[in-house]
C-alpha cells in the first residue's frame, strides 16, 4: 500500500472534520447569541377567526339552555297552582 495516498487520505478526513467542528461552534454561538431577543407572536395568531366550539361543548350548551326554559316553565306552573289554590 502506499503510504502517501493513505497520507493525504488521513490529511484530507482530518481537515474535513475540523472544518465540520468549526463549522458547527459558529452555528452554536449564533443560537446561543439570538436567544436573548424578544421573539414576537406571528401577527396570523392576532388575525385568526374565533375558535368554533366542539360538538360536546355545544351539546352541552344546548341542554342547558333547554334545562333553563324548563325550570322556567315549572316555576311559572308552580307559580300559578299557588295563586289559584290562594283564590279558593
């Protein structure tokens, strides 16, 4: 074998792998420096449309809204058997 191809080989992979060390000391300073500043929401976060509620949620919405008129409807019942039994 020939020591000089296994030579420049070695050369060639060492200077690869430092070039890929410093490479990635610049990226990890570049992070490390621009995670002090003030990140601002995304300005489609201010201009989404209401949240749609669930079908539980409107189920459950819907029952109570339907319990309310009942119990209404049962105080007014209730309400006139007390003036009518007041009248005999």
């Amino acid at each position: 074998m020939d020591f000089s191809k296994l030579a420049s080989l070695s050369i060639g992979l060492a200077a690869f792998l430092g070039g890929m060390w410093i490479l990635l000391q610049i990226i990890k300073n570049l992070r490390r420096s621009n995670n002090n500043h003030v990140k601002q929401p995304p300005t489609m976060l201010a201009t989404q449309p209401p949240r749609i509620a669930t079908a539980g949620e409107q189920s459950a919405d819907y029952w109570q809204a339907h319990f309310k008129v009942l119990e209404t409807k049962i105080d007014t019942l209730i309400a006139t058997v007390e003036r009518m039994e007041r009248k005999q």
